[in-house]
C-alpha cells in the first residue's frame, strides 16, 4: 500500500480508473482502527457502568426498600440515583448522530482518510432503557403527607421529571433525520418509542403530586393526628360527664375512628381540630366509621372472612393513635373504657396469635404511611383507580416494545446488527478511492438491557396494582363501605362475592414484618481468620446475627407474663422471680446490675450454659401447640428471648435503657474476654459430652475471665444448673418466664426516631411490644416520667 500511487499525469476521464489505484496508507487505516476501538471500548465500559446502576436502582428500588434505610445502602442506592444521568448522558452523546472521521497521512501529503459511522439505533435504545429506570424510580418514590409534628412531608420527586425531560431531549435531537430535516418512517417509530415513557412519566407525576396535595389537606390522613387528639379528648370528656364511668361495657368496643373524618363537619378549637356537637349526633348518617359500627357488622359475609377484616379496622384504628404517638401527643387508648376493651378483648388466654396480628398489622399501616405512596391514593376513592390504569399502560408499553424488538432482531435478521457502521475510503485531490464498510459492536449490547428493564417494569407495575387490590388499606376501604351501606348490600349477591373475594385476597410483597427475630450467641465462637469475620472486623460490623421465626412457645410466654402484669408494675424480672418463691429470691443478685444491657447479657450467657449442658430440644420446636399450658416449650422460649437479646445489644442497642454506645462498648468488652478464655478450651471441648463441656466452661469462666459480667454469668449458670435436680422444666420455664418480663421491661421508650428507623427496615420484635404495651397504657418504666413533652396535653 504505502507509497505506490501512480496518479501523475491522469486527464480528467482517467480519474475514475486512478482512482481505483489509490490505496489508503497502513499508518493511516490502523490510526482509525485504534481512534474507534478506543472510542467503543470506553462506550460499552460506560454501558456497562449504567446499567450496573439501573440494576443498583431498580433492585433496591423496588425488591429491597428495607434495605435503603441501612447506612450503607442507603449510600450506594444514592450513589447510584446520582451517577446514573451523567452516565447515560454521555453514553448517549458519544453514540449520538453521524460522525464524520478524517486522517492525515503520517509525515504530511495530501492524503487523507475519510470515515462516515452511523450509530444504527444504539442512542435510541439508551435513552429508552433510561426512561424505563425513571418510572421505575417513581414506581418507588416515597410519597408522604403528614403532620408537621410527625416532620416534614415528602413531596413527589420532581427532580425525575427534570431527569425525564433531560433524556426526552437527548433521544428525540438525536433521532436519525432525513437531508431535508423531516423525520423519516423509522425515525417517527423512535420518536414514539422515546416519546411514550416520558408521558408515562409526566402522568404519574401529576398523579402523585395531586393525590399528595389532597392527601395533605386531607383530616383522614395529613391532619389525622392533630384531629385524633381533640377526637380523643372529646371522649375523654364525655367520660368525666358521666362520674368517670366507662361510657361502653368492658367487652363493649369504643367508638374509635377508623375513616371518614373528611365527611364530618371540622372545628378548630384550643386544643386543636375537633367535631362539631351537630356532626357528633349524626355519626350514623354522615358515612364516618367508628370501631363499635365495625364489631356490630354481622350476617353480610362468613364469618371467616368477616372476622379478620373487623381486626384489620382495629389494626388501621389503633394506627391512627400510633401516629400521634409520633407526633408527640399525649394520647393512648383514651380512656378507661378503651382501655378495657383493648385488655378484655386482645390478652385473653388463647389469643396471642390474634394479639400478635393486630399489632404487627398495624405497624404495617404505620411503614406504608411513612415510608410508601400508596395512602395517599386513598385522599380520592377513584385515584387507586387511575393509578391501576397508568399501571396498565406502562405493562402495555413494555409488551409493545418487546415484540417490536424481537420482530426487528429476528424479522429482519439484525441479531447481529452492529453499533456503529464505518463507510471508509481515501481521498487525494480529486482522487477518491472505492469506500469499505467496517462495523464495530453488537445492537445487542443496547438491546438486551431494554428488554430486562421492561420485564423489570412490568413486575414493578404489578406489584403497584397488587398493592392497590390487595392492600388492607383497600380491605379497610372495603368494611368501611360495607358499614355504611349494609342495608343496600344485603340483597347484591354479586357485590358480596367481590367484596369477599378482595377481602380474602393476600400478598406477601404487603407483609412488611417477616416474623421473624435476631438472634446473637456470645459463647459461640467463630475462627478469626474466617473471611466474614475479617470483613466485619473491618467495616466494623456488628456481631455475626441469624434469624428465626417468631415461636408460638414465645408469643404465649410474653402473653402470659404480660397478663399477669397487668394490676403490677414490670420489671427486670425481679418480681417474676419473687413469685417463684425461695428459688427466685436465691436468683435476684444478679438482676441488680448497674445496667439493664449488663443484666440482659448476665443472664444471655447463663441461659447459654445451660443450652451447652441441655442441647436436645423439646418435642415442641415448631410451637404447635395454641395453649401457653402445659403444651408450651419453655426452653424454645427461653433460649430464642436470651440470644434475641443479645442480639439487641449488639445490632440495635439504641433500643434499650442504657446509652447506645455504653451498650455496644460493653457486648464488645464481653465478647473479647469470651473469645480470649475460650480461645484455649473451645477445640478441645468440642469432644466432650455435654456434661463435661459445660463444667469444664464454667471452670473456665470463673477461674479466667476478667470482665465482671463473664464471672457472674458464670455464677448465675452453675445455679440455674443446681435447679436441673428439681426438674428440667422447672429452670426453662423459669428461664422463659424471666426473658419474656425483661423483654417486656426494656420495650417501653421514647425513642421514636429509633423504633421509626427499626419500621423501616422490616420491624422489630420489640418495636411491636412497644406499640402492644403503648396501647395497654404502658408507656414508661418504673421510676420514668412517660418522656413526652410539656407542651402535650394528657388525654388519659
């Protein structure tokens, strides 16, 4: 090639046959060979990078919501929100429009190379896979309306409706054009392509944004707390009327809220919003729902199915008094009559189950509305209606842009279409030589993710219409409307069967709690070198944690002590102790620790002795049984409250008594005496029966250990074996009964940020022990004020 040009002397009509002589020089060809291989390396390393993000995005986004309210999570999930419309930015602008290339032949001349690529649709797919994370971003905004004492509200995310319009932009300048500028057939095609997302997005903006500003001035849900309060203070008024009777029998249910504060005539008065006397005196007509109508639903439906959905109203009704727990008002069951209701009908024995149900159901309410969109679209009756249809387009734009893909790569054979098409030929003077084509890339590096978002899109507007159908906000909806039009419904069969059918709907993706409790054991040690170890040593990593479903075994002790606690106060589990008689009162030293997070691993490492030494378990591990009597599984009980405890001083100590960083010092200083004692005797002792293990461990403990708690843990251990002559029994249900009051003394806080970041993340064994007891009127313990502040007003 190089230097062989013969084009001297060529006349004018030669010049097509020289021409055809002029070859492109190798420096040349091989300089725009490395300029473009540069060029698609750095492209397809940016493709590559977004679509990491879009996959950070939407899996977090959508499939891990709890998980954004970690540290660290929350970073890279923000991280990547942040990155991702610079990426595709630039993606798009380095693939964008045709380019021209030209090289100068090495060492001067009047050759050149000149290069024409064409990036076939590689922009337009970028810019629609970009739009599809962006409804998928909004799919999984949080939109919240709330009191101003509850904190701020959260708008809808306006900044995605910028983003939106940004890439619109960028795919539609960028669209292939004809010469003259007007837009060809494919080119209208892709238009419509980049066009339908951003519409899609506009429209659900303007949905949110409406249903937020309604939801905002709504008394049903941004002003809920403030009216709930005057609500409650009304009845606590009625009450003081009548000599401080209760205005309802003890098993009779109060007449608290649960929807249609908007239908009522609203007042403002000293101590806030409160109903008009008129508007009191017609609750039966005026379409406002109170819990005694709901108990008094009866005959419309089976009773199977009834019976759930009247819980359900208990659970959304005790929500509304949870959030003006949040908000910082003094108000619980509000008056004595509530609080025999709540005490006859939820700790009957039996019923811890149904106790356990209602409160986590209505927690679940507490996460939607704090930390989803989805009650704001109950401000209107139609909006669920109109969000189901905008979920519905969506599901229809993505089939429709599948089998466009697909009817393209296959119909047309493009499966192995490239990114970028070079036309190649030379020039010099008026010599042009014959062009080449060379291609670079593969379509399918676009057009794979497209797809995978699309399918993404669609699994995430399903799980929207299945939050709607199947959410018990709608359920709630559904009684409500029950109540109010009982006698209408009576004859419509087919009402029924619906209302019924939707009644009876479920869905995992709405159950925010998972049952389920960490679980910690300080004696189980684990090698050093092990990776995870190392990297938890690192990243300063809690203690290594498991989780366990909540036992039925646990749900009746914790019932049991509770109930019995009811005319007392509850404690450390000195008093359970004192009423075990002469064996409890040998046990009450080491309930007088200077800490509570001290006394709770004292006894962690006691009752895990006692596991080393009895380490079969009862016949009872799933916790069949519904009787707390005889049939419950003390140890099952005893062992799963110990290690959740401990588990709570490492993972979520700001959930306890004692100062957070003091707790999480003081498991550290622990667990490296524990690791140090038994660095020596833990390979050894794995030989030896349970008997010998367990005495040679206390021997240890006691004879080694340097930190305080480690020695009377050790103490209280041998003690507790001295009970096993009595009966195996008689120490785990000992054991069970004095965890299930400890945990029941640690619950009541006013730590609300923590439990409402506990909410967030999935919910905690304790956060709903702190509602359950909130609701029992237990709000501090023994020696507390009840933490609220001054300027609240005391409705109880």
């Amino acid at each position: 090639m190089a230097g062989g040009n013969s084009t001297i002397n060529c006349t004018y009509d030669a010049l097509q046959q020289c021409s055809s002589k002029l070859t492109c020089d190798d420096h040349m060809v091989s300089s725009f060979y490395k300029n473009m291989g540069e060029r698609m390396w750095g492209m397809n390393s940016l493709l590559l990078i977004s679509a990491i993000l879009a996959g950070v995005i939407v899996g977090i986004g959508i499939y891990g919501q709890r998980y954004r309210h970690h540290l660290f999570t929350r970073f890279i999930f923000l991280g990547a929100t942040t990155l991702f419309l610079p990426v595709v930015s630039t993606l798009v602008s380095m693939g964008a429009g045709d380019s021209n290339y030209i090289v100068f032949r090495h060492g001067g001349g009047d050759t050149m190379l000149i290069a024409h690529c064409e990036p076939e649709v590689h922009s337009v797919l970028v810019v629609i896979w970009a739009s599809l994370v962006q409804i998928i971003m909004i799919n999984a905004s949080a939109v919240v309306a709330v009191n101003e004492r509850e904190g701020g509200n959260t708008g809808p995310p306006f900044e995605l409706l910028v983003q939106g319009v940004w890439t619109c932009y960028l795919g539609i300048s960028y669209i292939i054009v004809t010469e003259d500028g007007k837009l060809n057939t494919v080119g209208k095609i892709f238009v419509t392509l980049e066009a339908v997302p951003f519409a899609l997005t506009c429209a659900k903006m303007a949905l949110k944004y409406y249903a937020f500003e309604k939801a905002r001035q709504s008394f049903a849900l941004g002003h809920n707390p403030h009216l709930i309060f005057g609500y409650m203070k009304q009845q606590s008024l009625r009450e003081t009327s009548h000599h401080g009777e209760p205005m309802v029998a003890e098993d009779a249910p109060p007449p608290l809220l649960v929807m249609g504060e908007d239908k009522r005539h609203v007042e403002k008065q000293p101590l806030g919003y409160v109903f008009k006397d008129d508007s009191w005196t017609s609750s039966h007509n005026n379409g406002m729902v109170t819990i005694d109508r709901v108990w008094r639903l009866d005959n419309l439906l089976p009773t199977s199915t009834l019976k759930p959905g009247k819980d359900l109203c208990l659970s959304f009704a005790l929500f509304k008094l949870l959030r003006c727990r949040f908000a910082r008002y003094k108000v619980s069951a509000g008056s004595k009559g509530n609080f025999s209701f709540f005490w006859s009908l939820l700790l009957k024995d039996g019923k811890h189950d149904r106790v356990f149900l209602v409160i986590s159901d209505e927690i679940s309410f507490l996460h939607d509305y704090y930390y989803s969109s989805l009650p704001i679209s109950y401000s209107k009756y139609w909006l669920p209606i109109v969000g189901i249809f905008i979920s519905l387009l969506s599901i229809a734009y993505c089939c429709a842009l599948m089998i466009t893909g697909f009817t393209e790569t296959f119909g047309a054979d493009l499966v192995h279409s490239p990114q970028f098409e070079c036309d190649v030929f030379c020039i010099r003077e008026q010599l042009v030589n014959g062009d080449t084509f060379k291609h670079y890339g593969n379509w399918s590096l676009g057009l794979v993710p497209v797809f995978l978002l699309s399918v993404l899109v669609m699994l995430a507007e399903v799980r929207d219409i299945a939050s709607y159908i199947c959410s018990n906000w709608t359920k709630v909806a559904l009684i409500c409307h029950l109540v109010n039009n009982h006698a209408s419904l009576q004859h419509s069969l087919v009402k029924k069967k619906w209302i019924g059918l939707l009644l009876r709907c479920r869905c995992k993706l709405m159950k925010h709690w998972d049952e389920k409790i960490g679980q910690c054991n300080m004696l189980e040690i684990r090698p050093r070198t092990a990776l995870p170890v190392l990297l938890r040593r690192l990243l300063r990593l809690p203690d290594q944690k498991k989780k366990v479903k909540v036992q039925e075994a646990v749900k009746a002790c914790i019932m049991e002590v509770l109930r019995s606690s009811r005319q007392g106060r509850l404690s450390n589990g000195t008093a359970w102790l004192r009423r075990q008689g002469q064996v409890g009162e040998r046990l009450l030293w080491a309930c007088n620790n200077k800490s509570t997070s001290c006394t709770m691993l004292t006894w962690h490492i006691a009752t895990s002795i006692l596991e080393i030494r009895y380490p079969h378990l009862h016949d009872q591990e799933q916790g069949s049984s519904s009787s707390p009597i005889p049939n419950t599984n003390y140890k099952v009980a005893a062992t799963h409250l110990s290690r959740y405890c401990a588990y709570l001083v490492t993972w979520c100590p700001e959930l306890l008594p004692d100062d957070k960083a003091w707790s999480s010092s003081q498991y550290e200083d622990v667990k490296k005496d524990v690791e140090r004692v038994l660095a020596g005797c833990n390979t050894a002792g794995n030989s030896l029966r349970p008997e010998a293990k367990c005495q040679q461990l206390i021997e240890v403990l006691s004879a080694e250990a340097k930190h305080e708690v480690l020695k009377e843990g050790a103490r209280l251990g041998k003690q507790l074996l001295e009970l096993m002559v009595e009966g195996e029994d008689t120490a785990w249900k000992l054991l069970a009964e004095f965890w299930s009051e400890m945990i029941l003394y640690v619950a009541p806080s006013d730590n609300l940020k923590g439990h409402s970041e506990a909410i967030a993340r999935g919910g905690e064994l304790i956060t709903l022990l702190w509602v359950l007891l909130f609701h029992a009127g237990i709000v501090s313990r023994p020696g507390e004020d009840d933490g609220v502040p001054a300027t609240s007003i005391s409705v109880v």
